[in-house]
C-alpha cells in the first residue's frame, strides 16, 4: 500500500501513521484538526444529516407499523394546532 493509498482510506480528521518528518506531520494533524473543527462547527450540514436520517427512520417505521405512523401523525397535528391556536389566542388578548 503506498502513502496515497493510506490517506485514502483514512477519515478526513485521521492522521496517517508512519510520517517521519516532523513538518509533515505538523501539516497532517493540523489538517485532520480543521477537518474535525469544520466537521464538529457545521450545524446546518449536520441538521441535515440528522433530518435525513429521521426521514428515513420514519418511512421505515411507516412501512413496517401503518397505523401507528398515521396515529402518531395525527397526533403530531394536534400537538401543532394545539400550539398555533394558542399562540394566536394569547396574541389576540
């Protein structure tokens, strides 16, 4: 395996074993340091991880228990309305 081949397998905040010189490895951890910052800071790229994996948890329970995700929609509904009218009432006062 050469060195480019390792770096490819490697996340993107991993630092590669085996650097020698003290600047490359520098370089490395400072770059896998960024990443993990850019990785970890990154709220909108993470909401929509997150999001994307409720969407899917939701079609699969869906599919498995149709009744219950319907059930737990209405509910939701309610639970939402519920709020709306409430905020809307207390700004009607």
């Amino acid at each position: 395996m050469t060195n480019s081949e390792i770096t490819r397998s490697l996340p993107k905040t991993a630092v590669p074993a085996g650097i020698v010189d003290p600047v490359e490895s520098a370089r490395a951890e400072l770059k896998a340091a960024l990443a993990a910052i850019e990785i970890k800071g990154n709220f909108p790229r993470r909401i929509d991880k997150a999001s994307k994996r409720a969407v899917a948890e939701a079609r699969v329970f869906a599919d498995r228990n149709p009744s219950a995700a319907i059930a737990g929609a209405v509910g939701v509904a309610v639970v939402v309305g519920g709020a709306v009218w409430a905020i809307a009432r207390a700004l009607a006062r």
